[in-house]
C-alpha cells in the first residue's frame, strides 16, 4: 500500500470539478483512495483524516494537491490520468490559444454579451462589477453577495440600461436561451419576470405542458423584493415586458416579499395597463384592472390558460381524496426547489396536515456540494436516513430536468425510494424538449410506484392526502 | 433596454454551466477564472462600484499611460552624478531596488556597496568599507528615488559619471552609470584594484570624450534606437548587441570630430564599445525609466511605474501610490546556469533593469528576441506566448516600440493593477542570474515571475487612498 501525490502550483479549479475527479480518480482500478484538492488548511485537515495526507507536504492554498493510496502499480497508473481528469470537458473553444483569465478579457476576445457568473459569493461582487463595466449584462447565479452590493450593482445596471439577474438568481430564459435551471420551451406569447428560478422552471413547464410557450424569463434574484433592494429588478423587468413585442401576457413570480415592496410592485403592475397575472407566494390579493391575482403557482398557470383562450389544462390529473378518518402521519418533503417546498408548506398547511419540508439548495446543505438539482445525492442520503423512521406518512419530492440538472434525476431516486414502504409523491418539472426525456422520466417514477404530477400544488395535496 | 439578442454569453463559473449553454448550441467560452485573496476581491469591487472613483481610475490611467507611451528619451549629456542626480549629496550611494539595509544585503550588493566606498576615496580597504556600511555611516538609497536606475547591483557614488536622458515630450530626466562590461565588475559585486582601476578609466577618460561627443550630437534619439533594435532582434534587457551597435554608429561621427582627442584613447572606447555587448543596457534602462516617471505621480492611478531588485526583496512603485514600496523576497530564477554552477549558487534576483519590462521590453518583448529565448533555456515559442500573456496585464500597445512576429504589434506596456488582481497574472522578466558570492559574476540567464503579493498589497493601498480623495473632496459623500 503506497501513497503517491503530485502538487500543481498555482492550477485553480472549482471545488465541484475536483470533487468529480476524485471520484474519477477513486473508482479507477485498484485505487483504495484518492483526492483532489486546492491546499487550504481545512482541505489538509480533510486528507489528514482520510490518511491522504502527504508527509511534509509543502503547498499554499493556491496550490492543486493530488493524493492516491493503493497498490503501487494502481496508484502510479491513477496519477497518470491527472491530466485527462482535469481537463476542460467543454467540446468547443479553440485549441491552443493563451487562456483568458478575466470577465474583461474574454468579452473583449470572444464579442460577450451577457456574464454567467457563478463563482464562490466572497469574489461574485467584484466579478460582476467588472462584468457590467464592462458593458456587459449579467446573470449571477452566486448567493452570499452583500444586501449593499446587490443595491449597489442592481443601480450600476439599470444606468447601463444592463439586467442584473441576480444575486442567486437559479433560473432565466432570454431570446431562447436557457441560462442556469432551465428548460427547453417552446416560444411563445408569455413573458415572466421572477424572484424564483424553480418557480419560473414550474410555470414555464406547466404553460408548455398546455401548448403555451415563453417569450421571456427575467430572473430578479431571490432578494429583490425585499424592503433594501426594493423590488429594482422586478421594477425594470416589467417594463421590459411590457414593451417587449410579442408578449401578450406577463406573469410575475415573487417569494415572500417585504409590505412596502409588495406594495410598490402592485402599484406598478396596475398602473401598467397590461394583462398581468401575479403570484406573491404567501400573500393574497384581489383582482385590480388588468392585474390577476393567483394563489399558486398551478393557479397562475390556470389564469394565464384563461386569459388566452386555449382552454387546456393538461396539469388537472387525478386529485387524491384525504381519508378524512385517518390520523394523517407527517409529510417529508426532501425539496431541491426552494420556492416549490414553500408552496408546498402553504398547501398542507391550508390542509392541516403536519410536515417536515426541507429545502435542500440552501446555504447549509450547498456548502462545498454542488446544488441538489445537479447532484442527488445529499437527497438520497437522506431517504435512506428516513427507513427507520415510523412518524413519516408520505415522502414527497421534486424532479427537475433541464440543461444544467442531473442527466437522470428519476433514475437516481429510484435506489433510494426501493423499499421504502411509504407512498412517495413527485413533482416532475420538465418540458418535452428536455434532454432528459420528460415521458421517460415519468415512466420511470411510475413504474416504481412513484405518483408523478407535474403540478406541485397537485402533488402536495396527494402527499398530504396518503400520508 | 434591449434584452440581448443573440445571447452571447461568457461563462465566469463551474463548466456546468458552459456545458448547458453548449448543449443548446449556444457558444459559451469560459474565463480560466482563480479566486484573488478575499480582500483583493473586496477592494477591486471597491473601485469598480463607485462611478466618481472608476471614472477617476479610468481618467488617470488614460493621463499616465498617454504620457508613458507619448515619451521621447533623447540622451542629452553625461556627466558627473554629484552634478546632475537629485538628492545625492554627502556620503551617499545609490543601490538597484527598494530601499535595503546592510544587514539583509546579499553578497553581490554588499560587494558592489564597499567597492563604491573604494572608488570614492572614502574607505582605504574593503574591510573598513564594509565596517563603515556595517555601522550605518553611510547612507543608502534606492536609485529609483532619485530618476535614476542601475543594473544588477546598481551601486552609484557621486564621483561615478552617469548618462542624462531627457523626456523630450514631458520635460522630465532620468540617469544611469555606463556598463563596465562583463567579467569581475562591480555590478556583481567584484571590487579589487582591477575594478577600481577600471571604474577610474570610465570616470576620467571614457566620460569625458563620450559627454562631450553626446553634447556635440545634440542629443542621441534612444527612442528610436529602441524601435529599431526591436527590429533587429533585440529585446532591450538581456540583448542589446544590435542596440549598441546602432548606438556607437550613431556617436561616432562626433566622437571622431572632438577637440584634443587622442587617437589611442578614442580606439580603446570604441574598443569598449565593440566589446561590450550589454552596453546599451544601461540607455535602455534609463530611457525606460524616463518614460515611466513621466506617468508617476498620478492620483488614483493603478499603472505600475517600476519593478526593481536589491538582491534581497523586490520591490515595485505605482502612479497613484507615490513615493510607497510594495516589496516581496526577491524570488528564484529559472533557467539555463553556465557550465559548473546551478541553482544553489544562485544570488536571489537583483538590479533596476525590470524598468525595461515595466516600460514593455525586455520578456515583453521577448517574442522579439528568439535567441535570448534559446539562452534562457526556452524556444522561439516561448517567447511568444510570454508577451502574449503579459498583453492581458496591461494597458496598451506601444504605439512606437513593435514586434516583427507579431505582425509589428506594439509591445504590452502599462502593467495595471486592476489586470493584475483579476488574472492573478504577474509580470514576467526575462533576466540575468548572479553568483552569490561577490564578484564572481553572471553564472546564467533566465526567466523569472514577480510575486504577486507587491501588486495585491499596492492595489488594497490604493483602494484606500481613492476613498478618502473621493470622500476629502465631497464632505457629504
């Protein structure tokens, strides 16, 4: 049993890219145990434990540290593959030309457009400072930037007459490109801005499930609406779909938001004088002008259907009648969409039904881990965790296809969900131009005895009913 | 405001997300992006965010860098330092580098500091030099402080003679010491009667026909000569044969015409200047030099005005941050060693001539110069794909120094602070390994990456100074 490790001074690469290669590097022939890691002191702590550690090693955090224990020739022959692992799995770029190791410069080299920043939140402020100075708009998927900075660059956009979608925001679909979450819907009359990318990923499904398709999606980043950021992205988002030609209707998707941008975004929305239909998770409102109202997502979907006039409502499948006889047991809810498990929390609390409602793109589960909707495996984990358990009733979870999610989010679940021995509930949000085959994820669900829906709000009231 | 259309996106992230844009056949380039320190990120976004200071950032740079690039160096004279060097006065000598003590000075400079004391008069043994050094009698300074810049040790004393080169377009002088050439010299620390006596005949019969030639000449153009040895595949740090050549053709026409001359003493200079192949060296440094200082001085500025060695710490000084040092341990170089020496014997990076760099020659020029690429260990390929990255760290192309292989593209000048931070690119130099021990000499020649942490420290230094010019400005900002 030997350890071997290589140092690579000063070569970066994100902690989800060398996750991936430690595995890779784990699962080649004979390899007991492997690491790729960026040499921060807690990164060493970890190979410590792991017995990786190399004697006398001497690395800055800047450093790439490779570590592989196993038989001699297994582990000469896994350091031999470093090269490949680490390589860029991008298809398309040129060759050999000098690398580009800024926003500024690769705008220059390549005629950029719009920023994709995704960077760890402590750097994502000064990326996309650069990026709009740049002249640039921008899409941060990175959270953790400060409240002051999301002012600050949401104000430096809207001078530039730029979008600043973001910070955290998940999910946006501009001229028919899907950036972050997204998925493949067809084009079409109805432009959404919203503070919740698996809000907008559920009613862009839902509207092309109904043959309805999506000009527009503007993402906001999830704090938009609150009392310090005032609801700016929302404010310009509007406007822009309310002159954009070619959409009819515009829906608007918000958490919970603070009164007095609440408030400030109906005003707007009425005094705009557009169909608008408006779904504020958590609040309701009546009607006003051209302004609809809608309890939920499902519901916003249903009133954009009406408005149009095409009358399909593919999402109305089976509903499950509570056994009103029974003690319900709890409801878990092991959720990758954030704004999808609230939705949730407010059905089966308007059914009165006990439930334990995790989101699992939050900050304490991300950390070091790519996104749930990437990944499955933290949500697995946590299935199996709930075999002992005799207080869980149904287990209800959503499947997210798109580009950006996991090649087969179904059939990861599977494993997981065998032998359970409670009802399980899924929420498939996906459209059919999906790479991952929207009807073969749905076979898959269904042929392990999974009820699939493709409306939360219907698969919450199921769980809620079998639990 | 118009949505984008088509979306050309730039991806600043994990490759997921490249990949997805990719699969909806969108191209999707990815920056090779690193994470600065912390508050590095903190401080660009600092200077980014606020408009007044972006745009005051923007305003001075463009100032500096059109008054870096807009430089005309003209060699006007050469004369004795006491004479014509600001601040050098008393008992004082001029050292390569930021400031130095005695106590930390490597073998190469301790050589050169007592030989100075040699050549002055002001020491009768190296050992009583060294005592006077050692004791603090004598005070020590960089040259940079006083327009003035010297290769490897870069020790100048107030009798030695130096070159006067004047900034045609901004006004502004700089000055350097004539090359003794290469063997035992004092620049690597050698200081024996040899040395002396050698340091004697450039002060007192090499200087004094050459000022004089250089008078009569009305000024040599240097700027020019830089171009057009660019040309000659020279890169103006390490090769200066075709520089030098076209400097002696230039002066000796007026060289011959002096007054008095002596037929033996005109041969052995123009015998020293077939002979000294780096002689340009010291030209190019100061009309690098003059060039730079033009662009010193500027509030708010990020452009980097001088990298230099004293042997222990390398040091670099920015526009905006004044008089300030930003210094790291002189790092190791990497390269070819002459037959017999190696890494070990290796004096840690030493000298001024980083001005060259930092004016765009040198290893920014190095696709130039393909056979100083062979000599510093690399090939042809190397040298390009060095300048090429050093484009991504500055400010502009030089509108008058140019590079035949790429397509007579102008040199990268203007090293940002900003470009820096961002790439964690730092400069490269292309430079001279000495010998540890004093005045044994060059033992190889190589490559050698700045530290970063100098550009770091300068970038958090002056995203504290902008804020309070801003906020002096505006009491109620």
């Amino acid at each position: 049993m030997t350890l071997r490790w290589t140092v690579r001074p000063n070569a970066y690469h994100d902690s989800v890219k060398l996750m991936r290669v430690s595995e890779d590097l784990a699962a080649l022939p004979g390899v007991e145990r492997a690491a790729a890691v960026m040499a921060t002191p807690l990164n060493l702590e970890l190979l410590s434990d792991d017995g990786l550690l190399p004697p006398g090693l001497d690395a800055a955090p800047e450093d790439l540290v490779v570590a592989v224990r196993g038989p001699e020739e297994a582990v000469r022959a896994a350091l031999e593959e470093i090269d490949r692992l680490l390589a860029p799995r991008q298809m398309s770029g040129e060759a050999v030309q000098a690398p580009v190791r800024t926003i500024e410069g690769a705008a220059a080299r390549w005629d950029g457009n719009l920023a994709v920043i995704a960077v760890p939140g402590q750097f994502a402020a000064a990326e996309a400072y650069a990026a709009l100075r740049s002249g640039l708009h921008v899409f941060l998927f990175s959270d953790n930037v400060s409240i002051e900075d999301e002012v600050e660059l949401k104000a430096l956009a809207i001078a530039g007459n730029k979008l600043m979608m973001g910070p955290d925001c998940g999910t946006a679909i501009i001229n028919g490109v899907g950036l972050g979450f997204a998925n493949r819907v067809r084009r079409g009359p109805v432009g959404i801005v919203g503070a919740s990318g698996t809000g907008i990923q559920q009613v862009t499904c839902l509207l092309d499930a109904a043959g309805i398709g999506t000009a527009q999606a503007i993402g906001t980043g999830g704090r938009d609406l609150s009392t310090a950021v005032g609801g700016s992205m929302t404010s310009q988002g509007l406007q822009i779909l309310a002159d954009a030609p070619g959409v009819e209707i515009i829906a608007v998707i918000s958490k919970p938001a603070d009164e007095e941008s609440s408030a400030d975004l109906r005003r707007q929305m009425e005094a705009l004088n557009r169909p608008i239909v408006a779904c504020l998770l958590g609040e309701t409102y009546a009607d006003s002008g051209k302004v609809r109202y809608a309890r939920t997502l499902t519901n916003l979907a249903e009133i954009v259907v009406e408005e149009l006039g095409t009358d399909e409502f593919p999402w109305r499948e089976r509903e499950i009648a509570p056994d009103r006889e029974r003690d319900g047991k709890k409801v878990v809810g092991l959720y990758a969409g954030g704004t999808l498990r609230s939705e949730a929390g407010q059905i089966l609390d308007g059914m009165k039904r006990p439930h334990e409602l995790v989101d699992l793109g939050a900050d304490e589960y991300t950390r070091g881990r790519a996104h749930p909707i990437i990944d499955p495996r933290l949500r697995t984990g946590m299935i199996e965790g709930l075999q002992g358990r005799n207080d869980v009733g149904a287990l209800l979870v959503d499947i997210i296809l798109g580009d950006l999610a996991h090649p087969d989010p179904a059939g990861a679940l599977l494993p997981a969900i065998d032998g359970l021995g409670i009802p399980v509930v899924a929420v498939l949000v996906g459209a059919e131009g999906d790479l991952q085959g929207l009807e073969r994820q749905r076979s898959l669900l269904e042929g392990a005895g999974v009820s699939v829906f493709m409306s939360n709000s219907y698969a919450a009231r199921a769980a809620g009913a079998l639990a | 405001m118009r949505l984008p259309d088509p979306v050309r996106p730039i991806v600043a992230g994990p490759e997921d997300f490249a990949l997805a844009l990719e699969a909806q056949e969108v191209a999707a380039p990815r920056v090779e992006w690193q994470p600065p320190p912390e508050e590095v990120s903190r401080a660009m976004a600092a200077l980014l965010r606020d408009d007044e200071r972006y745009r005051t950032m923007q305003e001075v740079n463009a100032e500096a860098m059109g008054r870096i690039t807009g430089a005309k160096s003209l060699l006007v004279d050469l004369r004795v330092a006491r004479d014509v060097v600001p601040g050098l006065e008393g008992k004082m000598l001029l050292h390569a580098g930021p400031p130095l003590a005695w106590k930390t000075a490597s073998g190469p400079m301790r050589g050169a500091l007592a030989g100075a004391l040699l050549f002055e008069g002001w020491a009768r043994s190296a050992e009583e030099a060294e005592s006077m050094l050692a004791a603090g009698s004598i005070q020590l300074s960089p040259c940079h402080e006083h327009n003035t810049v010297g290769p490897m040790a870069g020790v100048i004393s107030p009798a030695m003679p130096v070159f006067v080169v004047e900034n045609q377009t901004g006004g502004n002088r700089a000055y350097s010491n004539l090359n003794e050439g290469l063997g035992k010299v004092l620049r690597y620390g050698a200081n024996d009667a040899g040395v002396i006596a050698r340091l004697r005949w450039l002060a007192q019969e090499v200087a004094p026909l050459l000022g004089a030639a250089i008078r009569r000449s009305g000024g040599i153009d240097l700027t020019g000569l830089i171009a057009q040895a660019l040309h000659m595949g020279d890169e103006l740090h390490n090769r200066n044969k075709a520089a030098t050549a076209l400097f002696a053709r230039a002066i000796a026409p007026f060289l011959v015409e002096g007054e008095g001359r002596n037929s033996n003493t005109l041969a052995a200079l123009f015998r020293y200047l077939a002979e000294t192949d780096v002689f340009f060296l010291n030209l190019s440094m100061a009309a690098s030099k003059a060039a730079l200082d033009a662009g010193h001085g500027l509030d708010g500025s990020t452009v980097v005005t001088a990298i230099a060695r004293n042997g222990t710490e390398i040091g670099i000084r920015v526009s905006g941050t004044g008089n300030r040092w930003f210094t790291a341990p002189a790092p190791a170089i990497e390269g070819l060693y002459f037959p017999g020496y190696g890494p070990q014997d290796a004096n840690p990076d030493l000298g001024d001539s980083a001005i060259t760099e930092t004016g765009g020659l040198g290893a920014f020029a190095l696709a130039a110069a393909p056979a100083i690429t062979q000599f510093i260990g690399g090939t042809p390929e190397l040298g390009g794909k060095i300048t090429e990255e050093m484009y991504a760290i500055t400010l502009a192309e030089h509108p008058v120094y140019s590079i035949p292989a790429l397509d007579y593209r102008g040199t990268p000048v203007g090293i940002d602070l900003m470009r820096v931070a961002q790439s964690r690119v730092a400069p490269m130099l292309d430079t001279g390994i000495a010998h540890r021990e004093p005045g044994i000499g060059q033992i190889g020649a190589g490559i050698v990456r700045v530290p970063i942490e100098p550009f770091d420290a300068a970038l958090l230094q002056l995203a504290d100074l902008s804020l309070h010019l801003v906020t002096d400005a505006h009491p109620d900002h």
